[in-house]
C-alpha cells in the first residue's frame, strides 16, 4: 500500500473491447486519496462510458476525465443519438452526475505529494495541421491518405456539428482554452492533460505517418513552455512512453487494444504517478 496518496493517470481504456473490461474492474486505489485522471477514449457508447467512468468514481478520490475521439463517436450501437459539440455536453452532464471532473469545470489543485500543481483537463481536438512533409492543406493531406488507403474511422463517426469541420471545432477549443490557460497565472505549475499529443513530435514514430493528421494541432506546439508546466499527460497513440520536450516531461499513458497490450504484456503498473515522489531522506 502507498503511503501517501498520490496523482495517477490512464487513458485509452477503450472498455468496449470484452477484454479491456477486466482490466478496468480491476483498477484500484492504492490509498483511499489517490486521484486519477483518465485521458479520453474511454469507450464509444455512453453506456459504457457512463459504466467506467461511474466504477471509477466509486474507488477514487477525484476522477478527471479528458475527452478522445472515440467517445465523441456517434455509432448506430449507441441509445444516445446526438451529434458534435452537443455529445459532448451530454457527456460533460453525464460526469457532472457521476462527480467526475471534465475540462468544463475549474481546473482542481493538487496539493499531494509532487503538488502543489494546477490540473488542467483540456479538450483541443486536431486540425489536420500534423501534416507531411510537402502537403500543405487539409485537403491535400486527406486526399493523400486516402490514396494509401489510411482513413482514421473518425471521418465516418466524428461529426463536428454545428461546425462546418473538426478544425473549425479545434480553433474555437484552442482559443477558448489558451483563455483559460492564461487566466491561471504562473504561480502554481500546470498538469496539462490533453488526449492527443499537445506537440508534434511523439507522432513521428507512427507506423503510418499520414495519420498524424489526426493526433493534435500545431495550434498547441508552445502550451508546455509558454504556460508554467509540470508536465504534459496525453493518450490516443497507444504507445505508452515517457519523453522530455524543451525540459517538460511528456506521458503516453495508453492502455490500448488488445492486440496491442497482449504481445508486450501488461505492466506490473497500469497506473501512471504523474508527479514525481517525495522520497523521506
Ligand atoms: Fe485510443
Ligand atoms: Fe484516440
């Protein structure tokens, strides 16, 4: 048992898959005051978003959730039916009802160990601006990846109503949040917790660089130094990893598909600390 309570963090549960769920019922706090933050796709319908998300309440202190694409899906399978920025006030209203937090409310503060740190739940989306090299436009970059036969699933159940397009959607978030972020002032460091890549760079290793388009906005490249930032905590590209951009450290904190984890194993740990621990001298 830890200690002391401490920052945890996971993403990419993706509980629609029957064996991811397991996985889910068995997360656990180690210490009655642990918080999680919980990255974005979580699930696709909102039953069983509403099912993970609720179960993860019941065991921690404090539940952050973020966002990702899946959860943003509109699919024939789920009861609930609407479309774009209207989903997702329905699922902002969902974990007020559940006592989650989302990027609608006040950013919490940790005072934990690792702390004092400002949580910040973001939601930026993407705007096909993570293009390659030689490819200029967003249509451009869709049609070439069209042609490699790379098509991210969100262009079929992603709406971004009302806007015209998900960049449009993007722009307006991206605004609205460098708003917020400023409003915060330099004193206490930022967690920021985004479910795509805040920066470029982790998409470069990709197995097919075309779908970087759909991981981030350069729109976000300086938040990390721009803002007083801890650290950056993101999800989506199912490669969990730890990186260090322009001194900031970075964490991949997806679980991921099956058959992503089954071939590597899961970790002794599926529960990122965010922060890093006091140790007593
Ligand atoms: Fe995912
Ligand atoms: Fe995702």
């Amino acid at each position: 048992m830890s200690t002391t309570p401490q920052l945890l963090a996971i993403s990419d549960l993706h509980v629609g898959h029957a064996e991811n769920r397991p996985i889910l019922e068995g997360l656990r706090p180690d210490n009655p005051g642990d918080w999680l933050i919980v990255a974005g796709d979580v699930a696709e319908t909102t039953t069983d978003i509403e099912w993970a998300l609720g179960l993860l309440k019941s065991r921690f202190d404090t539940v952050i959730w973020v966002p990702g694409n899946h959860e943003l899906w509109t699919t024939s399978k789920d009861p609930v039916q609407l479309r774009g920025v209207r989903r997702y006030e329905y699922l902002v209203e969902m974990c007020r009802r559940l006592g989650v937090l989302t990027p609608e409310d006040e950013y919490p503060v940790w005072t934990g160990d690792g702390g004092p740190v400002r949580i910040a739940p973001l939601f930026a989306l993407y705007d096909y601006s993570f293009r390659v090299d030689g490819v200029h436009t967003k249509q451009e970059s869709l049609a070439k990846a069209q042609e490699a036969g790379i098509v991210c699933t969100d262009e079929y159940f992603l709406h971004p109503d009302p806007y015209p397009g998900i960049d449009d959607w993007c722009r307006a978030r991206v605004e609205e949040t460098e708003r917020r972020l400023a409003a915060c002032g330099p004193d206490v460091p930022l967690v920021l917790v985004n479910h795509w890549p805040l920066v470029r760079q982790p998409t470069r290793i990709l197995r097919y660089p075309d779908f970087a388009q759909w991981c981030g906005t350069e729109l976000s490249g300086d938040w990390h130094t721009r803002f007083n930032t801890a650290t950056v905590v993101y999800g989506h590209l199912h490669i969990p990893r730890h990186t260090v951009y322009d001194g900031v450290p970075f964490e991949e904190v997806s679980l991921g598909y099956p058959r992503e984890w089954k071939p590597r194993g899961l970790p002794d740990k599926l529960l990122k600390p965010v922060l890093p621990v006091r140790v007593a001298p």
